[in-house]
C-alpha cells in the first residue's frame, strides 16, 4: 500500500465531531452546540446522518457517550472482516483516550452477512469497554445485534430517516446532513473544468498586482482580505478567490489567515475559504483546501475537514498542513484543542 493510500486510510478511519447530546452541524459553532434528547440507541440511529454531516452508506458509526451526552462521533469504510482487531484497538484505544463511559456501534451495508460477521466480532472485544449497543442498518430496517427479546424481531425493525422524530428534531436545532459523503467531497472538487481558462486569465492577472509586495505587505494585505470578509460576507469575484489563494501559498501568509480563525466564527471562515476552494485552480490548492479544512475542524464539521485533508493529500501529500489535519483526526482532537493551539 502505497503511503498516500495508507495516510488517507487513516484520516478516513477517524471522521469525528463533537458536541453536547448531539455533535454540531457544519457551519455551526461549537461554542454552543444545541442539544436534543434521545432514550435508546433507535433514537440514536435517527441523529447519525446529522452526527456526521451526511448520510452514512457503507459504513461503520462508533459514538462515544460520557454523562449521557455524545461526546465523539467516528465513521470508517466499512472494512472487511480481517480488520475486527485493529478496529477493536482503534475504538477501545478513542473510548480510553476520552474517558468515555459508554459506545454505540452501527454498521450500514447491503452486504448483511459480512457487515453482521464484522459487528459480532467488534461486540465480542469490546464489550467489556463500555458496548452499550450494536446495530446492523441496511435500507429501511435495522437490527440489533447484542438484543435477542421481542423489542427486536429477527426481521428486523422498519425506520424512515425522513419521517424520523429524532431527525425532525435535529433539523429544528438546526442540524444539517448532506445525501452521501460525496456530496461533501463535490463542495471541495474545485472550479469546473469549462471555466480553467478563464480563471488561468484571471490568475495573471492578480499575480501582476501582487509580485512587487514584500512579505510584510502580503501578511497585512491577507490579514485585511479576511477580516473584510467576515464583517462583509459578500460573494467574492474570481479575483477576490484569486488573491486569497496566490497569498496562501506562501506559508508565512497562509498562517495569517489561519491564526484569525477562532472558534466563536469558525463557520464564518469556513464560508470564506469555502468560496475560496471552489474557485482555485492548480497549484494554489493545497493552502486554501488546508485552511478550509482548519476551519471546518474549529466549527466542528468532521466530514467537511475530512473531504479537504484528503484532497490535499491527492494533490501534494508531502504538505505539511495536511498533515496536521491527519494528526487531529488520528487523535480524534476536539475543536477546543484550538483555544490552547492559538495562545
């Protein structure tokens, strides 16, 4: 396996969000996530999709409970069953690391024998650290696998994401989730490929206006770009994205922009290098989708940082701001360890 392989294994197997009862959405600050009541890991089931920022497909949902709040929630591709122990490990070592009193397992697949034979062995090592439940979801019914009673018929209990009361709720808090990750991915995939020329004009063009300013004039020039745009939130130009991006690739710009971002206006950021993505073409990526990628882990969207770190890796897998974002996915670190990083 090659190591660009293996790094964006990793950053996938540790998607994580954070939060009071429930995780905040994307683009909500996690200064004050809202909070919305469940009773059983059925509730439970409703909230993952809004958890994550999507809906799962294919994969394998761990949350992490502590005072009967949600403290971490983690998705991985859901693996073949030769991956039980070091997933046991993973868990176990997350579930430890947060001083987490309990865990909910679910597996979404359509490959019900393999996705079960997996589940049954991830609850034979873990319940003795704190396994409170084990769900198999495939289509429109889900099962539980450490329940053998009435309440859980062996064919399985219908659900509807749609019609969900716990997904009613979550939207009313406020909580978002996109259909799949890859609507995610689509929101980081860049410019299309029609509008490359004009944006390559573009380019000169703004690299004209900034060649004859020195560092200090650069590191000001961003500091005042980003904070205009926060107190005007307007559609930036081509240009504007242009600017942004040719400032980033210089490290010592870039982190101008990235020591501004605080978690009281994270998803403000978030919208800014958002913009600033969808617009940059090569090789100007990397900076912008890392900064991007920053600010949607400090707003306490998972999926969102996981989509950047793992395009950043594509284009240039030796950038060192990449792998910082693997870092704080590997150690499932919470939007709080910003406050202690930025003083």
């Amino acid at each position: 396996m090659t190591r660009q392989k293996k790094r964006t294994q990793r950053r996938r197997a540790s998607s994580a969000r954070r939060g009071g009862v429930v995780a905040p959405s994307g683009g909500r600050s996690t200064t004050s996530p809202p909070r919305v009541k469940v009773s059983t890991p059925a509730d439970l089931l409703g909230l993952v999709p809004y958890l994550l920022g999507f809906c799962p497909q294919e994969s394998l949902v761990v949350l992490l409970i502590r005072d009967s709040a949600v403290l971490l929630t983690a998705r991985v591709d859901i693996p073949p069953v030769e991956a039980t122990v070091p997933l046991i490990e993973q868990f176990a070592g997350l579930a430890e690391r947060h001083k987490a009193s309990g865990m909910v397992l679910f597996a979404y697949s359509e490959d019900a024998a393999s996705a079960r034979e997996l589940v049954e062995g991830l609850v034979a090592g873990l319940e003795r650290h704190g396994l409170l439940d084990a769900l198999y979801v495939a289509a429109d019914r889900w099962w539980s696998l450490m329940c053998d009673q009435a309440c859980c018929p062996a064919e399985g209990t219908p659900y509807d994401l749609s019609t969900h009361p716990m997904a009613a709720e979550a939207v009313f808090a406020g909580l978002t989730a996109a259909p799949g990750r890859s609507a995610v991915e689509a929101l980081v995939s860049g410019p299309p490929a029609d509008d490359l020329d004009r944006l390559v004009e573009v380019s000169r063009q703004v690299s004209a206006e900034l060649v004859d300013l020195g560092l200090a004039e650069r590191q000001e020039l961003m500091a005042a770009a980003v904070r205009g745009a926060l107190v005007h939130p307007q559609p930036l130009s081509d240009a504007d994205c242009a600017r942004f991006a040719m400032l980033a690739a210089d490290v010592q710009v870039r982190d101008v922009a990235w020591a501004l971002i605080s978690r009281a206006d994270a998803d403000r950021h978030v919208h800014l290098w958002g913009q600033v993505v969808a617009r940059t073409i090569a090789p100007f990526e990397p900076a912008v989708l890392c900064l991007l990628g920053m600010a949607a882990w400090i707003s306490g969207n998972g999926a969102l940082q996981n989509c950047c770190a793992d395009r950043a890796a594509r284009i240039d897998p030796t950038y060192s701001m990449t792998g910082l974002l693997e870092e704080i996915n590997q150690r499932a670190l919470p939007p709080s360890f910003w406050d202690a990083m930025s003083t």
